[in-house]
C-alpha cells in the first residue's frame, strides 16, 4: 500500500523522521526544513526521530551541506566530509539516541549563520543513521540504513538570479545519424531557484515534487516515496525528483540510490504517446520530440 506524506515520517528499514513545527501553509515543509535568515543571526527548530521498528535501535544524528549525485541531482554529503555551510551552520541538541520500538523523540537544534556570510541560497541537510548495520538474510551483505531531511536557508541580501544559456551544441551520433542538441545554462546568480517565482517555497528547478505542488492540476497525484517496497507497485511510476530524460525511473527497491526523500512515487497513467515541446527562456525550439513510454523492460524511443 502506499502512504501519503502527510500521514507518516520519511522513512527507512524501521527508522524515520520529520520537521516538528511544519508551516500549515507550505506543504514541503513538512518534509524539509526552510529558513530565511539574516547573517548572524540564529534560529530555533526541531525535528521528531522516529522508531517503527520492533527492537531498539541507537541512532545517529549529524547535519551536513549539499552535493551533487553522478547525475547531477541533489544529494547530502558524507559524515567524514567537509563541511563550509548547513554542516557546520546547524548545532543539535542531541547526535546519539536510543529509541524503543515505536517511540518517538523531539530533538532541538540551533540553526547559527556567521556574520559576513554572502546572500543567497544554501542547501543541506540533518542525517539519521542507524549506528549499527543490518545484515540481509539472503545476501549476507550489511545494510547501513542512513536518511536525510533537507535543510534550506535563504541567507537575505541581495538575492541575484541570473541564469546564462551557452550556445547551443549540435552532436552528430556517427551510427544512428542522428543530430543531438544540447543546451547549457550557466548560473551567474547567487540563488538555487529559477526566475518568475514569488518566495523560496516556491517550484526548485527540476523538483518534481516542488512541480506538482504548484501544478496539482496538470499532474496525476505525487508524493515523496516513504517506504522502499512501493517502488515495486504497478499502480505507481517513481522517480528522482531531480531528473530528467526518464533516467531517473525505477521499478524495483534495490535501484534506489541515496535517501527515500529523494524520490517521488506517482500516480501511473496510460500514456498512448508522448508529444514534447521544448522552450528556453519562453522561446520555443523549432522541434518536436514524439517518444515512447517507458517500462521496466523497455528504455524510452524516439519514434
């Protein structure tokens, strides 16, 4: 069965959580953290750890800063790496826990960003992590279940956005013979969000879940994906939230790569065929893209 987000935390083989003090009014804050903060200035929060599994687990908490996954998506840096912003900006009241089966626990933290900090928008994210690895039964390997609740700060100031597009790149593929273009956009700004935009709430670029919040109308039902089985129901499509080209679609639990908020779980709809139209910058471009939907056995085609 598949939960909705408002009902149940983020979560991962038992363990879970979620922002304490959501915004009724903005809906992805009850996923993720988002401030806006002057610099040197500090702000109060809290999130809740959740246990659902049947035995007591000791947990991990620790906040890191933002990176990119090998495709280019939103990922969280590692525990051992180095952190400059969210990593080192949030203080928890708390790092190391342990919670019985089914408790929960409020854990406080202090978001602290040093005077002199540049305006603009940084990510990252608060990570709980198991402290001791699972074993799989079937595989004998060991499990290191670790989930991530972003964290994004608007640092106030001047807030530049100011995207470039490079010349366009035409590639011909020398054994289908046929063209490719490519584009490049180019962020002279200071800011993660795209333009025609009224607050930091507002759509992220590529966020397919932030693009659904704004645009229920147009899209079949989405939610951020809490349980890895759901991956695997035929009544649903799930993807990255950052993708694109449908490199991001997965069918079975074990193509998850990263943390289960990365992903979005979508109502599936038969698509007889698919018509795309591409605009940069409210330019249309002068071609069409006819394609086939994908399967899980079956990559997308151009027809």
């Amino acid at each position: 069965s598949f939960w909705p987000l408002k009902s149940r935390a983020i979560g991962f083989q038992g363990i879970g959580g979620y922002p304490a003090n959501p915004d009724s009014e903005d809906d992805l804050t009850k996923a993720w953290f988002t401030f806006e903060i002057d610099p040197g200035e500090k702000k109060e929060d809290a999130l809740i750890v959740v246990n659902e599994s049947e035995k007591a687990e000791k947990i991990l908490l620790y906040p890191v800063d933002s990176t990119e996954d090998n495709l280019g998506g939103f990922a969280l840096s590692k525990r051992g790496d180095e952190h400059n912003e969210i990593g080192s900006w949030v203080e928890l009241g708390k790092n190391e826990l342990v919670l019985s089966p089914g408790e929960k626990l409020k854990v406080s933290f202090t978001l602290r960003i040093p005077s002199g900090t540049s305006p603009g928008e940084y990510a990252g994210g608060i990570i709980i992590q198991k402290a001791n690895s699972d074993k799989d039964p079937q595989t004998g390997f060991s499990i290191n279940t670790r989930l991530g609740i972003r964290v994004y700060a608007t640092v106030t100031g001047q807030i530049i956005r100011n995207l470039e597009l490079l010349p366009l790149e035409i590639e011909k593929n020398r054994k289908d013979r046929k063209l490719r273009l490519g584009a490049i956009l180019n962020n002279k700004g200071n800011a993660y969000i795209i333009d025609n935009i009224q607050s930091d709430s507002d759509v992220f670029f590529e966020d397919k879940y932030s693009q659904y919040l704004h645009y229920k109308e147009y899209m079949p039902k989405t939610d951020i994906l809490e349980r890895a089985e759901d991956v695997s129901n035929t009544n649903y499509i799930c993807k990255k939230r950052i993708s694109s080209r449908a490199k991001g679609i997965i069918f079975q639990p074990e193509q998850i790569q990263g943390e289960l908020s990365d992903y979005i779980i979508q109502k599936r709809i038969n698509i007889d065929t698919e018509y795309r139209v591409y605009s940069i910058f409210g330019k249309v471009i002068p071609m069409v893209s006819i394609k086939s939907s994908k399967s899980e056995n079956m990559k997308v085609k151009v027809l």
